[in-house]
C-alpha cells in the first residue's frame, strides 16, 4: 500500500514544506525569513513567527503543486513540535492540526534533531540497522546511537555549553563576519593556514576524556579566540582573520570527528549519518570522510539544501513512523521547544 506524507518544519526561520510518498521525495520547499535578521545580529522570534504565519499556505501550495498531489492524497501530516522558537513551532503545529482535522487524517509530532538524520534516508537509501549519528546545528551538537529510527535512538553526549553552529556565529561576531557568521568562516578559512594557530580542543584531555566521552563543550575554545584576537587588537596588530577563522574551525571540526567516530568503534557500528545546519561545513565534511576512511566507517552526510532546516527531514521521519505502525500523536499533541529525544 502506498502512503503519502505531508512534512511541515517551523522551528525556527525556515517554513519547510515536502511531500513524501513511499520514501520517495517528490517535492521539498523552503521559504526563509533569514534575510531580516542580518541587522539584528540574531534571529528575531517574532519575526519568525510572523513569517511562518505569512509563508504557511503559499508554501503548501507550491510544495503540492510541485509534488503533483492533491491535499485529499496525503494519508498522514508530520510536524516538527521541538524542540525550537515557540512561537514558530505554535505556527506550524496550528496549522498541521488543522489540516489533520479537515482531511480527518493522522498527525505526527517530530523531533527535529531526529529528523535532521532521517532526511538522509531520502537521498541515500534505507539506514543500515544502526548506527552512530552526529547532529550538529545552531542549536545542537549531539551523537546519538541509533538502532530503527522510529524506536530506538539515545543521545550518547552533547554539547555542555555552546552548540557548533552557534560557537561558529559568536565567532563570526567577534571578527566582524555578518550574521550568521558559520558559512562565513567556513569561506574565510579556505584563505588561512589552519595549523597556524592551535586553539584548545574541549573535553579531550585527563579526567574529562573519559567523563565526557562523547560531550562536547566549545565557549572554552570561544573565549580562547576571543583572547587571541582582543591581545592582538591591544597592541595594534592586525589580526589574521583568516587564520583565526581556518584554526578555530579546525579545533570544533577535530573533535566533531573524533568523538563520532570514536562512538562507531566503540559499538562496532559501520556507520556515521551527519545531519544538521552545522554539516554544511566544508572542513567537516572532508575531514570525516577522511578520517572515516581510515577506519574503514562510512559516512553518509546528506547534501547541502538537506543539511539546513526543511520539510523534507520532517516528511521523511514522518513516513517511517507511519511504516513502522507508530500510534498518531493527535490533535491533542503541543509544541515542546526543549524536546528530549
Ligand atoms: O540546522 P540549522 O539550519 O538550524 C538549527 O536548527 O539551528 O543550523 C543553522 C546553523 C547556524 O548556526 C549556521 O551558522 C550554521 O548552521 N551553518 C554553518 C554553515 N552553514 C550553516 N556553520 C558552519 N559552516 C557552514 N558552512
Ligand atoms: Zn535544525
């Protein structure tokens, strides 16, 4: 029997709207209200909530039109209901639960760190039967263990203090990039020498190797730069942008990996799926396949356009937890902006 999904994501900016049918992606769009918050230096709640209001049907519309499906062919809807902003998660769960109740079809709330793993079943084919996953956004750095996605996934560590994404904007704040300051430096530090600066690398050393196995913690490493560029700055030197960006970069990317991969062998799996905004990185990318490779793991990192926020990571686990006879979460079910997994 076929079964058709209707994936709704509004976390946080991005209003993501996709449309899966048997694991097959037939249309994802995305409209971003990203481009106002450049001179706040932030993302502006309820900016975004105004903007998930505004973009909401177009974007439905056009994901359907694209898809070539009719509202009455969708079998069940999934929406992100955390964690993210509330008010942008209240927008889109307002109007998932209105859709399932005019269609009189089953509504599915997702985690949306869990989704950020799953959209790459939809480029990559069906996940192994487990395997270590590395979510690494704005919002989190996490690896979790992963056996079936729809039943059995367990957060191994994360981060203690600031998430990869948002150490790479706080960065980018101190060396004068725009918001949001990752992709930035992630293009600055393809200019610099990454080993011309050695920053700390969290959570690798004595005790707290082992404690924190698979923890992570980056404003140690932040406050080191900070350091570096403020010292520099005081004596009225000028400041190698480039290679403060390409050696901060490599600190975060250098444990990112490790801990990952240290988590496949521990367990023996095959396997690492890297997923999340943060996974748009370069040096990420290239330094895990890298040292993957060395260790005989493959890695599966979905592309680009599906690392960031969208419909089709929410449309994607949608569709295994109605494949895997998951019980509907119902028109009852709430938004959680600090969901557990
Ligand atoms: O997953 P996402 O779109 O939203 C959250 O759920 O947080 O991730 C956004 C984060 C931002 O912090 C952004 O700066 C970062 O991902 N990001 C990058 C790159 N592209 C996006 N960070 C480093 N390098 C990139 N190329
Ligand atoms: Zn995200």
């Amino acid at each position: 029997m076929s079964i058709t999904i209707l994936g709704i994501e509004t976390s946080c900016d991005e209003t993501g709207i996709a449309v899966v049918r048997d694991g097959e992606l037939l249309a994802d769009v995305t409209a971003t209200s990203m481009d106002e918050y450049a001179r706040y230096g932030g993302i502006i709640p309820e900016i975004a909530s105004r903007a998930h209001l505004q973009t909401m049907v177009p974007t439905l519309d056009a994901a359907l039109e694209k898809a070539g499906v009719e509202l009455s062919e969708i079998d069940a809807i999934a929406v992100t209901a955390g964690p993210g902003l509330i008010g942008s998660l209240t927008v889109g769960v307002s109007a998932a639960k209105a859709l399932a109740l005019a269609l009189d079809k089953p509504l599915y709330g997702i985690n949306h760190i869990i989704g950020h793993l799953c959209v790459d079943e939809l480029v990559d084919g069906p996940f192994p039967e487990h395997f270590i996953g590395l979510v690494v956004s704005g919002g989190h750095s996490s690896i979790l263990r992963v056996g079936n996605i729809a039943t059995d996934v367990e957060e191994l560590g994360g981060t203690l203090d600031d998430a990869a994404g948002e150490a790479f904007d706080k960065v980018g704040r101190l060396l004068g990039l725009p918001y949001p300051g990752g992709p930035h430096i992630d293009r600055l530090s393809k200019e610099g020498d990454r080993d011309a600066i050695r920053f700390p690398r969290g959570l690798t050393a004595g005790k707290d190797k082992v404690r924190h196995q698979y923890d992570f913690s980056f404003s140690g490493l932040k406050t080191a730069v900070a350091r570096y560029v403020e010292g520099l700055e005081d004596r009225g030197e000028e400041v190698p942008t480039a290679d403060v960006a390409a050696g901060f970069s490599e600190a975060i990317n250098d444990v990112l990996t490790m801990k990952a991969l240290n988590a496949c062998e521990t367990f023996g799996y095959d396997t690492l799926v890297v997923g999340g905004g943060f996974s748009a990185n370069s040096r990420l990318r290239e330094l895990a396949a890298e040292r993957a490779a060395e260790r005989g793991i493959t890695v599966r990192i979905p592309p680009i356009r599906y690392c960031t926020d969208n419909g089709a990571m929410v449309a994607s686990l949608g569709y295994e937890l109605v494949r895997n006879g998951i019980e509907p979460s119902g028109l009852g079910i709430t938004v959680d902006t600090g969901m557990d997994l």
